[in-house]
C-alpha cells in the first residue's frame, strides 16, 4: 500500500503529460490528489500502531513518516485544488498555453511523487535521492514563466541547493562508514568486503555503537546538505527568490511541505545522535541555527517590500522555530516544533493561496503597491489579515500554540538565553509582518482595481482559503485525539523513548 | 446654637469686605465708602432689573444659584465660633475644597455661555489661577490635617497653643498667598476694575445684572470669608470654644472678630502696596508659595512637627 | 599485485594527483584547460574505484569503474564542450581574486580540512588521509564555483564536487551498494542536463556571452 | 448562578450571529439579546461577589491546551463593571448603529469583545488567560480599524503593536511564574508563590507593570490610547476606554496584588509615583486637546493613574502591616475603577452623538449645540461633573477617599512613602483642577455660545435609545455619588479578597466615617442640605428683591454692530494659558511666519501655527524602531543577489562548523 502512495502521483504526472485538452488535465490533477489522499489514509492508521515496510524494507511508514505524510496529502490536495483556479486564470489570460498547462501540472505531480518518496524511504541514500529529485523538479517549476526574474532565480536554486546537497551526498557516505565500522567490530568481517547499511531502521538499531566521532562530522554535513534545502539561515540565500518567482501554488507547496521534507533528514539524523554518546552536541548545533535564521529572519521582514519574499522569509523564521523546538530535546520541545510543522504548514498555504488572490488583483506583488485589500477583497482580503496575525504568532491561532509550547519547554529546561532571544525576535517578527499586511488590508484603493470577489468559476480557491482558515482556528482552541495521539508517538521516536 | 454659626459668615460677609474696602481707603489716603457699602450694593441688585444675552442657555440661569448654595454649604462645614458642630458629617476640609470647586466650574462655564471674548478670557484665567492654588491649598491642608492627624475640619481646630511648629509656620504664609490668588485680589486679580487686559472674576460675571449679580457677589464675600475662617481655625485656633456655653461662645466670637480684623488689615496693606501683575507672572507669584508649601510638608515628615 | 600497491602507495598517488587536477583549477583561466583537466580528474577516480576493485574482489566495483570512467571521464566533458563551442568565443573567464591569492586561499582551506579532520576520525580506509583529501577537493570544488564568474565554470565546480564525494565513497568503504551508486551517477547526469538548459536561456535572456554571473542580481533583499 | 454565566454566553453568541444574518437590516435584536446577556453577567457578577471562588467549567484537550474558568469575588467586580458599561452601550448601540456601513460585523465583533474581556476577568490558568487576552486585543484591534482608513489603520497599527509588546512580556512573566511554580492554574500557582524568591517575585512586578500597563495605559506606554480610541466607532472607544483598560488593571491586581501578596514597600511607592505622574501627564495633554474624543482618551490616562494611586497606596499600607487602611485604600482604587468606567462611558457616548450628528471631531468647529442637543448637553455635564469629582456625583467620593488614603499613608514608617504619598495627594489635587479646567473647555466650547461653523448649525438631538444609554450611565452617575455606602458594601468582599482581611466599609446611614483619619463624608447629607438652602434662596430673594422683572439683549459687544462667532474665545485660546505656563511639559511648536509688501512696515500677512507632539513618541520611541530599523537594513546586505557571496556563505559556514564544532 505505500507502493500505491508512490505510485499514484506517477501516474498522475503521466496522465497529466499525456492528456491534450485543459479540463481533462485539470479533473485528472483533483482525482490524483484526491486519491492519493485516500490511498494514504489507511497507512497512516496503520502505522500509527506498528511501523510498516514494503519491498525488501526499502521503503517504510513509522508514527514520523506518517505525521509528514498526513501535512503533505492535505497540502498537495489543497494546492491542487488552488492550481486549477490559478492556473486557468493564467491561461484565459493567455499568460500560457496547453502545452505549458501540461508541464505544470506533470511536474507538480513529480513534485509530489518525489516528497512521499523522500518521506517513505527507510534507505538514507534513496532519501537523499529523492531530495535532490525534488531540486531538479522544483526548479523547472521555479522558472516556469520563463521571465528574467524567474530563470535567474532557478539558477541560484538548482545551484546553491545541489551545492548543499551534494554535501549531504558526503554526510549520507560518512553514516555508511560509520555503520561499517560497527559492522565490523560486531562480526569481524574481514577487512575486505566490508558491509555497511544505509537502512535507517538498522541504522537506528546500531546508532549507540556508531563511532561519534563520524557521525558528528556526518551531522555537519548533513545539516549543511538538508539545511540548505530547508531553509536554515545562513545557507536559506535561495529560499526568497524561489519563493517570489514560483507559481503560487508551487511556493505553497515548497515552503508548506519540501521544507520539512528537508527537515526530516536532518530529524533522522538526529535520531541516531540522540542514540548515540552525546545528545547535546546535536541540540546546540540546531538551537543555533534555529535562532540565527530567526533573527535574520526579523531583519529581512522589518524592511521587506515584496509580500512573497515576505512570507519566504517568514517561512525561515518558522523553521528555525522547529529546529528550536527540536534543538530543546525535551518531550514538549519536540512535541511543539512536530505541532508547529502542521501549523506553519497550514498558515503558510492559507497566506500564500490568500496573497494569489490579492496579487492577480492588484497585478503586483510590491506591498506599497496594495492598499485597501480588505475593501476590495472582503473574503479573502480579511483572511490574509487573520493569517497574517496567526502567522506573526497571535491566539486564539493555533501558531500561537506550538510556540508557546515551545517557549514553554525552552524554560522547562531553564534554556533562558533561547528564551529570551526568541521571544525577543518573535515580537519583531511580529511587529513587521502585521504593519506591511496591516498597510495592505486598509487604506485607499487604487482607482483602477475593480471591488469585489472574483467571478463564480473561481470559487475552488476561495473554498480552499476558507476551510484552511478554519482549520487554522479550530487548531488554535483544539487539538483533536488523532493528532495528538499521532504527535505523542512521533516524538517517543525522536527522544528515543 | 452650634448649627446656627454658618450664619454669622452670611450674614457678616458683606461686612467683612466694606471693612477691607473702608481699610484700603484709608491706606490709600481716601475717606472711602461706609463700611456698610457692600449691604447697599446687594440690596440695590436684588432690586434691580434682570437683562439677559440672547446667546445663554440654561446653564446661564442656574450658575447664581449653585455658586450661591455650594459656598453656604461649605460654610455650613466650618467651625466658627465652636468646634462643637454636627455639620461636620457632612464632609471634611477636601470635601470643603471641593464644594467650592463646584461653584468655580459652573461660574466659568456661565462665562462661556453669552459668547463673548471677555467671558473667554474670564474663565481661561479662572481656570488658570485655580490650577496653580488648589494643590497648594491642598499640601497646606495636608500639612495640618497630617499633624492634627484628621482632615476634620473641628478636630484640626482643637488644639490650644500659641507656638506654631515650623512646618505651620511655612504652611501658614503658602496658605496666606493662596487666601489672595483665591479670592481675586491684587496683585493677582483687582476686584475694581473692569479693563479688559486685566479682570478675571469681574470678566467671568460681566454679563449678569440684577439679583443673579447679587447671588454671585454675595456667595464671592462668603467664599472670601470662609478662607478667611478656614485660615484660623487651621493656623491660629486659639480661642475657639469647645461646646455651647453662652460665655465660651461670647469670648471666642470676640476673638473670632479680632482675627477677622486683623487679616482684613492685612489684605488691605497687602492689597495698598502691592500693584496687579500680567496674567502670566502670577504663576511665579504662586510657585513660590507652592515652594513654601512643598518645604512645609517636607519640614513635618523630617523634623516631625 | 596488491603487494606493490600497498608498497608503492599506489592509492596515495592517485588520490593526491586527484587533489592536485582540482587545485590546478585556480591557475587556469581556459574553459577549454578546466574540461581538460576536469577529464584527468575523472580518469583518476575512475583509476582508483579500479584498484580498489583489484584490492577486493568485488565485481560491482568494476562496473562503477567503468560507469565512472563512462559518464565522467567521456560523457560529461563531450557534453561541456558541446555547451562551450555552442557559445561562440568563450575562451576567458575572469576570476573575482587572482591566481596567486586563489592558490592561497585554497591552501588555506585545505590546511583547515587537514587540521580539523586530523582528530577523533579513525580511517580504516587504506589511504590514511583518503577522507581528508576528498574533503578538500569538495571544498576546493565550492571555492571555484565561488571565485569564477561564468556559468560553466560553477557547473565544472559542481563536477569537482562530486568526484570528491565519489572519492570518499569508495575509498572510504570500498562502494557504496551498486544501486546507490547509479542512482548517484543518475541523479548528477540529470543536473548537468537541465543546468545546460537553464544555462542556454540564460545566455537568451540576458543576450551574454559565457551566462555572466554578475547580471543575475535583479533579485536581492 | 453558573447558569447565568451560561445564559449570558449564549446570549452574547446569539447576538453575535443574529447581527450577521440580519447584517444591514434593523440589527436591533442583536443588541437586544446582548443586553439581556449583559444583565444576566451582571447578575452572576454579584452573585460571584457573594460567594466562595467556584470553578466555572474547565475542558482539557491536552496537557498544554486546557480552559479552565474560575471566577472568585475579584473576578466578579469586574464583570459587574463590563456589564454595566454593556448594558448601556448595548442599548445606545441600537440607535448608533443604524444606517452605517457593513454594521452587522460590527454586532459581531462587539460580542465576541465583550465575551473575550469576561473570559478575561474569568479565566483560571495561564493559557486561558493568553488566548482569551489576545483575542480581546485583536478584536479590539479590528474594531479600531473599523473604517478601514489610512489614518486608522494607522492608530490599528500603533495600537496593536505596543499591546503585543505588552502580551511578551505578560507571556515571559506567566513562564517565569510556571517555571518556579510548576502550576500553570492560578489557583495553583498563588498557592505555591508564597516561597518564591524575591529577585523573581520583584522581576514579576517589573514584568507586570509593563505588560498590564500597556493595555491600562500607564505613562508612558500610553501612546497607543489617544491615537486607537478616537479612530473606533464612538460606543467601542467607550467600551475600550470605559472597560478594557480596566482589565489591564485587573490583571495587575490578579498578579501583583492576589498572587505575589503582600511585596516590599517600594513596589507600592513605586506604584503611586507612576500614578502620580500618569494622572498629571494624562490631564495636562487632555486639556491642550481639541479632538473631543483623543481628550476624552487622554482623561482616561489621568483616571488610570488616580486608580494606580489608590492600589499603590493600599500595597504601601499593606506592606507596613496597616491592613484596615490598605483595605479602604484598595476600595477607593476599585471604587474609581467602576466610577471611572460608569461616567467615561457616558462621556465617550455623549461625545459619540456629539460626533454623530456634527460628523466632526474637532472642538474648534462646534458651539452653541445646549439649544439643539439638550439632552445630550445634559448628559454630558453630568458626566464632565462626575469626572471633575464635584460633589454629589461618583467621581468625589472615589477620589475623596484616595485623598484620605494618601494621607493615612502618613502612617507607614520609611521616608520615601511619607513623601511619595503626600506629593501623590498633590498630585492629585493638581490633576483634579486641571480636569476642571479642561472639563470646563470640554463643555462649554462645543456646547455653549454660538454655532462656529455650518457642521454646529446643522447637529440635532439623537435618536431615542442613545438617549436612554445615556441616561442610564447618567443615572447611575448620581446614584454612585449619593449612596457609596451601599455600592461599597456590594463589592467589599472583592476589597476584602484583595486585601487578605475580613473588612466591613465603614458607613452607615448615608454617612462614610472613617474612624482612623476621624473624617465623614456625606454626600447626601450635602445634597439635602443644599436642596434647603435652594428653597431657602428662593425665599430670601423674593422676601427682598420682591417681583423679578428680565428683559433679552444681546450680548456686551464693546458698543461694535454684533458679535459674531469668531469672535468668541476658541477651545485652542481658552487653554493657551496652560501651554505657555507648562511649555516646559508640552514643549509646544510654535512658528509666526509674517508675509511683508515692504520690510519692516508694510505687513501683507502674519500666519500662525502652535502645534504640540507628544514627547514621548518623539523621544522615547521614535530612537527605538530607528535602531531596530538601522540594524535591519545592516543585516540586508547580506541578500545582495550575487550567488558567489552565497556560495561562499556555504563554504564559510561549513569551515566554522569543521572548525569551531567539530
């Protein structure tokens, strides 16, 4: 069953490929999403209990796999249902043709097949494969309107994010030696034809005989390769301009679902350090780069004029929060930074697709140029704010919730410097995000934009921003059982007990 | 007896001031007015035709009579000639302060009712002056009601002693100044003029006539009567009976008129010698006396009385 | 056979000269001379996996060899060069530092490499410094991309990257499974191709010569 | 009693849906039903007054997530106060409202106000409180930027940020509570605070002066208050400035006073001198003001201090062991607390009908409105009288008894409160003259004299349910000020909580004795008496004026044809005085720019500006957010779009790690 996970969004891209005329595409891309949807549900329940494997164990679904499969079905549900919407709007307006509407919807579909591999391969190599597929994917996505901006922009992509990756590659051959090693003091094999595993579930069963001292270094370098992709500063340099110049839904998903994809690497990673001799090496390594991407973060927001780049840069300082909460270690920490994975995601999505809307009615995405969306968009306009407030951290949301979860274990283990800091730039964060979208929900319209909604064929995405935003809400005051029972075994798997 | 004592300030108010007036005169080399005048004045007033602005409202016509009331009710909470007073319970010297901020609020906006410059201006530097006096006032009273350790205005009178403490001694001169920012005159306000540049009670009432004039001067000469009061029974109690046996209350309104004699005079010198200041030096004027008053408080918490 | 090897360090050597064709990167200023000594670079690794292959039998091992051999040492350069003579007269590419100080730096990096790497590792590999010298490569590879301007030279960059990972790989743990290893090669065969893409509109949007870095700088802040 | 807790709530949520479904039509209903919700929370108020601390209802989701709803006497004060001020507001509403634009999302949004300031009041742990407090921010924030103008979004901005600054550190001061408590419910965390060490018990008061008084408006975090509650529709800034800066004051009293206890003196000291200078600064700008409504919020500044003087009088006292005194000081503190709310309320209402029929702010361009809004003059006097603390109304007694507090203060042993208490008293009484003053201008320009402009010609009476909003406040405006005995008696048991004793107020008959000072205060016995005296007048003039004869001229013109209203004095004239005595304070701009035909005799024309900026934005804040800025713009070079620099982030990066980590 996750054979037909992997399966689904092949198939899907192919047909995608394959079919000539737009409404066919477009109905072929809600039924692949909708029935990957369906297809993981029952190995996500199933996993909750026993981890799954398929095929000689090269592919599995433990409690955490589970988890980053369940945010990635409903985001790339949800994008997809936003694409038709933003899409057809390109091609009345003639922005492009079928054959690009072909492409898009190929490559959102490989998009999506590569994620779910990433997330369900027990083999570290073929996660890492999958990663770097992602990059190659994303980035004819990233310069799919071929304009100045967005070449150059999937240049510095593929560049900085192979770059990054290919360090990773290192990290991924260092963990094979290390496991080799033991091997080898284990069963003393011969010096010649050593064997190592790449197996992330044996890997984990050996992790505490590993030599630290290999696997740290493998840390680094696999925190460099994954960070990159995730976006920790000061390795995050092509998460903006990817962001900016994507298709919307296209930065929906790569902030709402690749990001953590990355992030589970370094996750795994973790595991097997937690495993080993010192845990707090790891936890400082990540409490470090989660605030530094923090207060760059701040930086970038305060004084930031591009609303798309805004929310890049929000997505830094959300992630860095994760490695926060991952960084503290403690049951709470890492429950919230888990908590604050779906939430981000959440917000993210419902941000991204309520700014689409705004930008295809102002045509631009410079802040100062939009004024008065909340006159002019009373839907979507208004959600944009509420989002806004969630994501700079306001209650009742429910981003509020996994920080203060956070923050609350950061104390728990007297981490007062964490603390402090974050605290401090979260209100800075804070104070950026709600002027820029402040300025843009009120104030005088522009003459020339029309008022009102848009037109009844458009109503996917509205639907879409709509039940996000009460998801976004419910979550704030309530955390349903599944979820929670999902998130308490999750971390039992990362703190390793 | 005792809750008749109210009366004596009504009553010889307007005698006190033609005391002050005949005084000034005679300072000044002049026979002046029979000390009687302000009785004359009143009457004259109460008789006299009413002529109303066509701008004023309501408020207008209600003013004379809150003025009139809110002063007797304050005089109604001093001690006079006895101590022995049950309108006491009906508030204390803040209380007093007070009341008679009532009257000022609703004779400043009377002056804003007809709609003319001179009214403006009248309420403008009523409302300045009071500003500057009220919280010396208060930090006198609080100099005195902190030692007496009550702000009831009887049991601050109590005490039978000739020596003032320093703290009273500071006290005593702010409350003095505070006395003539108060009741309007010189060199903060000239009572008898009516130059535009330079009246702020006269500039308030210039445009009632006839009895509502005669409410507000009286309840003016109460006012300036019930400061004089509040002065002696806060600094110089000597004197004052305790109860209401006939000959304690004959000495002590002896010694009562005695006082009021003494700081006529002295508003008379003061106002004979002193020239009338631009508005805007008088809170230099009053600044120093509120200096005073601040070192009166300080002087009490540090040397203890 | 293996004998001699292990006398005359064989494996040394070639992991040296390794080293030494990224290094000489940072004197040359032809594209043609990078390809050039991009090939020498694979050929060596290929050279290697080939020994260790003669050191322990193992017949995947060949296979990469060779696969290494194929795709780096023929495929790649012929694509590069393909690229290069598509845009007319590409001879010189400037450096952001000179030469000399390129040289420094890279030193530099290679002395960090060697120092922080000198504890707490145990290399059971049989060049003791194997790891560190593919390290240096991998940094030595980055420090290209960063100093040369043209598009070209950041992709040979990202080449130099590789083979250092790959000399890690296999000198370290004598292979990786074999299925990694196509993926690996796979994945970087798929890179280089849609880079040249990018690279070709590149050159059409921004109408340069050798896809010049410095005018990718419309997106900043 | 907690099913009128639960009757209350579903009111309140009916009328929050019913005002949306009926969303341009008649939305009357809607603040019918609120109300009726109003009333049945005033209820459980009392009965919350008159009862042991019960828990409400508590749901638990998960170990982080759980409400939990207690309500004890303190609780119950405060959501007598809101629903009092609801009530009114509620039924004002329904006129207010009617023909204005999307006015059901403003149903809406009222309700879920309200119910988010009782959830406030009501809840029992920490998480409870954040998400319930920063829900009443928001919607508070929606509703100042209500009409979604520039210079609102503005005030929404400024606003919203300066109450976050304060939820951070109301957040920082929870955890640091949790941390050394281990409870995250009140109940828990007052039980374990008695043995908190003092450097983390001062910390918390530090923490929560800043973080409450934000939302209170303390000096000088108060810039937020004259720049939101002008911008909101006229019943909400009297929601805002008549209730929620009272929650702020709740929450110092639930922290400071409830949980901590009993602290060293110089937390009370401290107290009264930021009351002291919050009531002084608060006055003087609101009497310079010619925005009816930024006055008003400016007074509310003022009445926050005055109610910080009371509390920090009571925590003096308390900590010297005089525990009758902190308690009467804390009942003046709680006592100005509801006056404050009943006559701040009227006076934004009446200024909101004000506004509502002139369609201006500005005091320059009203006048002469007693002839064509009689009622609302009326009403509006007796709020400028409340506020004024004249005698006979709310404002008097609460302040009276500050007075007697600071004065018994006296009685504590260090210097620094024997000095700090008399110069709050002085304080006070400054700041009580200056609400005369400005109360005068605030009443008399707009209302009396002539018309100044056409927007004064063409007002005309509000409609009848603002009218009777009013009345109610003005009704009870008197009633406070009569009968305090009783009003006191209703909530002694929340003074008693607060201040740890068993305490009776001391009144009886209409008569306030305070048995250590030895003073009365019978605001009754005033009345009467001046009834009397009213009678006696009468009589007095007949007897010797005899018959009354009046006759209707003009005004004294100084013999000019007429009087026209410019000539009139102006409300900027009326306080000008003040700006030239205190410029030191104001630090006006004043710039005369004369336009000459022949220098130095031909004058063609002189134009004058006197203009004044708060300093505190123009000293304190301003240097803040430009460092912060300055900074931002340093760290965005990084970002310069070359990706060699990138790149070379990467290698620079993985170096350090290799080097420093490994």
């Amino acid at each position: 069953m996750i054979g037909l996970l992997i399966f689904i969004p092949l198939i899907t891209a192919a047909l995608c490929f394959l079919v000539k005329n737009r409404r066919g595409i477009e109905y072929i891309n809600l039924i692949g999403a909708a029935a990957l949807a369906i297809a993981a549900i029952f190995p996500i329940t199933a996993s909750h209990s026993a981890t799954i494997y398929f095929f000689r164990e090269m592919f599995f679904m433990d409690a955490l796999s589970s988890y980053f499969m369940m945010v990635l079905i409903f985001i790339a549900f949800v994008v997809a249902m936003y694409s038709v919407d933003y899409m057809g709007r390109e091609f009345k307006k003639g922005v492009i043709g079928i054959p690009e509407l072909r492409q898009y919807y190929a490559f959102l579909h490989l998009f999506i097949f590569s994620m779910v591999f990433a997330i369900v391969s027990n083999n570290i190599a073929f996660f890492w494969m999958a990663i770097e597929l992602t990059t190659l994917v994303t980035s004819l996505l990233v310069g799919f309107y071929r304009s100045k901006e967005s070449v150059e922009a999937a240049w510095k992509y593929i560049i900085l994010c192979t770059v990054s990756i290919t360090f990773g590659l290192l990290g991924v051959f260092l963990i094979y030696y290390a496991s080799t090693s033991v091997y080898e003091s284990t069963y003393q094999v011969s010096r010649l034809g050593i064997i190592g595993t790449l197996k992330w579930s044996e890997l984990r069963g050996i992790a505490h005989e590993m030599n630290p001292e290999t696997l740290k270094l493998a840390f680094i370098f696999i925190i460099v390769g994954y960070g990159a992709k995730a976006g920790l500063a000061p390795i995050h340099n092509w998460l903006p301009d990817a962001y900016s110049q994507a298709p919307t839904p296209i930065s929906a998903l790569l902030s709402g679902v690749l990001s953590k994809c990355a992030f589970l690497g370094i996750i795994r990673i973790v595991i097997l350090g937690n495993m080993s001799l010192d845990t707090s090496y790891y936890n400082h390594l990540l409490l470090i780069f989660g605030l530094v991407s923090m207060g760059i973060a701040a930086a970038f927001i305060l004084t930031q004029n591009n609303f798309k780049r805004l929310l890049a840069y929000s997505s830094i300082e959300h992630i860095g929060i994760m490695a926060i909460g991952i960084g503290i270690g403690s049951f709470w920490g890492v429950y919230g930074a888990l908590l604050h994975l779906l939430n981000h995601a959440i917000v993210k999505t419902l941000l991204f697709f309520s700014t689409g809307r705004v930008r295809l009615k102002y045509n631009s995405p410079i802040i100062d140029r939009v004024r008065g969306a909340i006159v002019v968009l009373p839907v979507s306009g208004t959600i944009m704010l509420l989002g806004a407030l969630a994501l700079a951290g306001c209650p009742p949301f429910n981003v509020f919730l996994s920080e203060f979860t956070i923050l609350k274990a950061a104390i728990d283990n007297g981490n007062w410097v964490t603390f402090a800091l974050f605290i401090l730039f979260a209100a800075i964060v804070f104070g950026g995000i709600f002027y820029h979208f402040g300025n843009m929900a009120f104030g005088k319209p522009g003459t020339d934009i029309e008022k009102g909604e848009e037109k009844s064929e458009y109503k996917k995405s509205l639907m879409a921003i709509i039940a996000l935003a009460a998801i976004m809400l419910v979550l704030g005051l309530y955390i349903p059982g599944f979820l929670d029972g999902m998130l308490n075994s999750s971390v039992k798997i990362i703190t390793g007990n | 007896m005792e809750y008749l004592q109210f009366l004596i300030i009504i009553i010889f108010s307007p005698l006190v001031q033609g005391i002050i007036k005949k005084l000034k005169a005679n300072c000044q080399g002049r026979v002046g007015a029979s000390i009687l005048q302000p009785y004359y004045d009143l009457i004259r007033l109460f008789k006299k035709e009413m002529v109303f602005s066509r701008v004023t409202s309501w408020i207008f016509k209600v003013t004379p009579f809150i003025v009139f009331i809110s002063t007797i009710v304050a005089a109604m909470m001093i001690p006079v000639i006895t101590t022995k007073s049950s309108f006491g319970l009906m508030g204390d010297v803040i209380a007093l302060i007070y009341i008679l901020a009532l009257g000022r609020f609703f004779l400043a906006l009377a002056a804003l009712d007809a709609g003319t410059s001179f009214g403006g201006e009248g309420s403008s530097r009523e409302m300045i002056v009071s500003i500057l006096v009220e919280p010396m006032l208060m930090l006198c009273i609080f100099t005195v009601a902190i030692t007496a350790g009550s702000t009831n205005i009887a049991m601050i009178a109590e005490p039978q002693s000739f020596v003032l403490s320093p703290s009273h001694v500071l006290a005593l001169l702010a409350f003095l100044i505070a006395i003539i920012a108060d009741t309007g005159r010189v060199p903060v306000d000239n009572p008898d003029t009516h130059l535009e540049l330079t009246m702020i009670h006269e500039g308030m009432i210039l445009e009632y006539s006839g009895r509502y004039l005669a409410l507000i001067e009286w309840s003016h000469y109460i006012k300036q009567m019930i400061l004089f009061t509040l002065f002696v029974d806060m600094f110089v109690p000597l004197g004052i009976a305790h109860d209401t046996e006939m000959t304690g209350l004959i000495m002590s309104s002896g010694v009562y008129l005695l006082k009021m004699l003494f700081l006529a005079g002295f508003m008379a010198i003061v106002e004979s010698t002193r020239a009338k200041v631009r508005v805007f030096q008088i809170p230099s004027i009053v600044g120093g006396s509120f200096v005073l008053a601040v070192l009166a408080l300080l002087t009490l918490i540090m040397v203890g009385k | 056979m293996k004998d001699w090897m292990d006398l005359l360090y064989v494996m040394d050597f070639v992991s040296i000269g390794i080293l030494i064709t990224a290094i000489s990167i940072n004197s040359l200023s032809q594209i043609e001379a990078w390809i050039k000594a991009y090939m020498i670079n694979s050929w060596l690794l290929s050279l290697l996996i080939f020994f260790v292959a003669v050191k322990n039998p193992e017949h995947h091992l060949y296979v990469a060899s060779t696969l290494t051999f194929a795709s780096k040492g023929v495929l790649l350069p012929f694509f590069l060069k393909s690229i290069v003579r598509q845009m007319k007269k590409v001879q010189v590419v400037e450096t952001y530092l000179s030469t000399s100080l390129s040289l420094i730096i890279s030193g530099i990096i290679i002395a960090i490499v060697y120092v922080s790497l000198g504890k707490g590792i145990f290399v059971t590999g049989f060049s003791s410094f194997v790891l560190k010298i593919s390290v240096a490569v991998i940094l030595i590879g980055l420090f290209i991309m960063i100093t040369r301007r043209s598009a070209i030279a950041q992709i040979l960059g990202l080449l130099f990257m590789e083979n250092g990972v790959f000399l890690a790989g296999f000198s370290l743990t004598f292979g990786m499974p074999s299925i990694v290893e196509l993926g690996v090669v796979f994945d970087l065969l798929m890179i280089v191709i849609i880079m040249g893409v990018f690279m070709v509109q590149i050159k059409q949007k921004f109408s340069s010569d050798v896809a010049d870095m410095d005018q990718l700088t419309n997106l900043k802040g | 009693m907690i099913s009128f807790f639960y009757l209350g709530i579903i009111l309140f949520l009916a009328g929050a849906i019913a005002s949306l479904i009926f969303n341009q039509r008649a939305n009357g209903f809607a603040y019918i039903l609120t109300s009726t919700g109003a009333v049945c929370f005033a209820i459980f108020g009392v009965l919350l007054l008159s009862s042991p601390p019960v828990s409400i209802l508590s749901i638990s989701t998960t170990p982080i997530l759980e409400f939990v709803f207690r309500g004890d006497t303190i609780s119950g004060f405060f959501i007598l106060v809101i629903s009092v001020v609801t009530f009114s507001v509620s039924i004002y509403s329904i006129g207010y409202t009617k023909g204005m634009a999307n006015k059901g999302i403003l149903g809406f949004l009222l309700s879920i106000f309200i119910i988010s300031m009782y959830a406030v009041v009501l809840s029992g742990n920490i998480i409870t409180f954040l998400i319930s407090w920063e829900t009443m921010s928001i919607v508070s924030y929606f509703l100042v930027v209500f009409d979604t103008q520039e210079k609102s979004a503005k005030a929404g901005f400024i606003y919203g940020l300066m109450t976050h600054v304060g939820v951070v550190f109301i957040i920082a001061l929870f955890l640091i509570l949790y941390k050394h408590t281990g409870h995250m419910d009140f109940a828990g965390i007052k039980a374990a605070a008695g043995n908190l060490p003092d450097a983390v018990k001062t910390i918390i008061f530090i923490f929560a002066i800043i973080g409450f008084g934000t939302k209170a408006g303390i000096v000088p975090l108060h810039t937020w208050l004259p720049e939101a509650h002008p911008a909101a529709p006229s019943n909400i800034s009297s929601l805002m400035s008549g209730v929620m800066i009272k929650v702020g004051i709740y929450g110092i009293l639930r922290i400071v006073v409830d949980i901590l206890g009993v602290g060293p003196e110089w937390w009370g000291t401290a107290i009264i001198i930021i009351g002291a200078v919050t009531s002084v600064l608060g006055i003087m700008y609101a009497t310079v003001e010619r925005d009816i409504k930024r006055l008003l919020a400016y007074c509310s500044v003022e009445n926050i201090g005055i109610i910080l003087l009371g509390i920090g009088t009571s925590m003096v006292l308390a900590s010297n062991g005089l525990y009758k005194l902190s308690a009467i000081a804390m009942t003046a503190g709680l006592y100005h607390t509801l006056n404050h709310a009943v006559y701040k309320g009227l006076l934004f209402l009446s200024a909101g009908s004000l506004v509502h029929s002139t369609h201006t702010k500005n005091l320059e361009e009203m006048g002469g409105l007693i002839k064509l809004m009689p009622y609302t003059a009326f009403f509006f006097l007796i709020g400028s009288v409340s506020i004024c603390a004249l005698p006979f109304f709310n404002g008097f007694v609460s302040e009276w008894l500050t007075y007697q507090s600071l004065l018994s203060n006296f009685q504590a042993m260090s210097a620094t409160a024997k000095v700090a208490a008399p110069l709050g008293g002085a304080a006070l009484a400054f700041s009580g003259a200056l609400a005369v003053a400005c109360f005068v201008k605030a009443f008399g320009i707009p209302f009396l004299g002539l018309p100044r402009s056409h927007h004064a010609t063409g007002a005309k009476e509000s409609s009848l349910p603002m009218l009777v909003g009013m009345a109610i406040l003005a009704l009870l405006c008197l009633v406070l000020g009569i009968f305090p005995g009783h009003t006191i008696k209703l909530f002694s048991p929340a003074v008693s909580s607060l201040a740890g004793i068993e305490y009776v107020f001391p009144s009886g008959k209409g008569v306030i004795h305070l048995s250590k000072t030895a003073a009365d205060l019978s605001p009754l016995a005033i009345l009467v008496a001046m009834i009397a005296i009213f009678m006696a007048a009468v009589v007095l003039i007949r007897i010797i004026g005899g018959k009354s004869k009046t006759s209707y001229r003009d005004s004294w013109d100084c013999g000019i044809s007429s009087l026209t209203p410019r000539m009139q004095y102006t409300a900027t004239a009326h306080t000008n005085p003040f700006r030239r005595i205190f410029e030191k304070v104001y630090l006006p701009i004043r710039n005369v720019n004369s336009i000459y035909i022949l220098k130095p005799l031909f004058l063609k024309s002189i134009s004058y500006t006197n203009e004044i900026v708060p300093s505190f934005d123009k000293y304190l804040y301003n240097p803040i957010t430009d460092f912060i800025y300055s900074i931002s713009r340093k760290v965005k070079l990084l970002q310069s779009g070359s990706i060699h620099l990138y790149l070379g982030y990467i290698l620079i990066t993985l170096l350090l790690l290799l080097l420093f980590w490994f």
